[in-house]
C-alpha cells in the first residue's frame, strides 16, 4: 500500500503541473474543449486529479470509477458529434498525463488496473447514450444515417478499450 499511497502523494504535490498537462492534452483532443477558459479546463483536471488520489489512499477504484460515471450519467456532451467518445476521450488524457510520471511499477499496474475498471465500468452507460432511438421515433429521423453513425461510435469505443488493453500488456 505504501508505493500506492507514494503516488497518491506526488500526483497532490504536483497538483498544479499535472492538471495544466491534463487539460492541454484534452484541448488538443476534444472538439469543443478549447474553446472553455484553461481555467475552467485545469479546474476540471483538478477534480479529476483529486479522484485520482482519493482512489490511490483507499486502494480501489470505486472515487474514479464514481467521477466518470457521474460525468456519464448526467450526460454531460462533449460535442454534438455521433462519434464523440468524451470520457474514454478523458480517460486517455488521464493515462497519457498520469504513465510518464508513476513513480514505482506497483503504482503503474494499479493505474492501469483503475483505468480499464473505469473504461469498463462507463461503457454500459455509453451505449445507452450513442444508441439511436427505435420504432416510430427512428423512422421519423435519418435511421440509416444514425444507424451507421452509432455503429461506427460503438466500434471506436471498443477500438480505444482494445487499444489501451494491449497498451498494457
């Protein structure tokens, strides 16, 4: 637990750094993100980056687990985009701000042990967010056009978790 609890210690001493990383990273990834104040962004990155810890001193990944599902659930839109991915987006800059700066192998196999629990614990929800309406409220709209675009967006969601699985490995 002490290697956990050294990282938990870091990433609050380095607070500051590591949320201006984490907020360019997701305003050089995620449409719409620049155009938010960096104050606004490196406030979000703060909150995140306080899960973090608060997930590294109890030792499980229920504080990260409970940030992104709320951000999930209360489906906050990242874009009006059928492909947009904005958590597992989030979660990406999260593991590309957090790797380079682990500081022992127990911490980094713990991070990316809460990573995929996260990934995993998020999809459901997402599904049910890019899913296209069915019956008579399909018909109505472009369904051939929403079904293509939801069936791309769900295999880019699969892609990235397939992606970052092997990047552990």
């Amino acid at each position: 637990m002490l290697p956990l609890k050294e990282f938990a210690d870091f990433v609050t001493l380095n607070m500051a750094n590591l949320a201006a990383t984490y907020a360019q990273l997701l305003a050089e990834r995620e449409a719409g993100q620049e155009s938010f104040p960096a104050i606004v962004r490196e406030a979000s990155a703060r909150k995140a980056l306080r899960a973090v810890v608060e997930t590294f001193t109890l030792g499980k990944a229920d504080p990260l687990i409970l940030h992104f599902k709320a951000r999930v659930d209360h489906h906050q839109p990242w874009s009006e985009s059928a492909y947009d991915t904005g958590p597992l987006v989030e979660i990406e800059c999260l593991a590309q701000t957090l790797s380079p700066v682990v500081t022992n192998l127990e911490a980094g196999k713990f991070l990316w042990r809460v990573l995929s629990d996260v990934r995993y614990a998020t999809m459901p929800t997402l599904e049910r967010i890019v899913s296209i309406p069915t019956g008579e409220s399909a018909k109505r709209s472009n369904g051939d056009f929403e079904q293509q675009a939801t069936k791309a967006a769900k295999e880019r969601i699969r892609m990235l978790i397939n992606l970052e699985a092997s990047a552990a490995t």
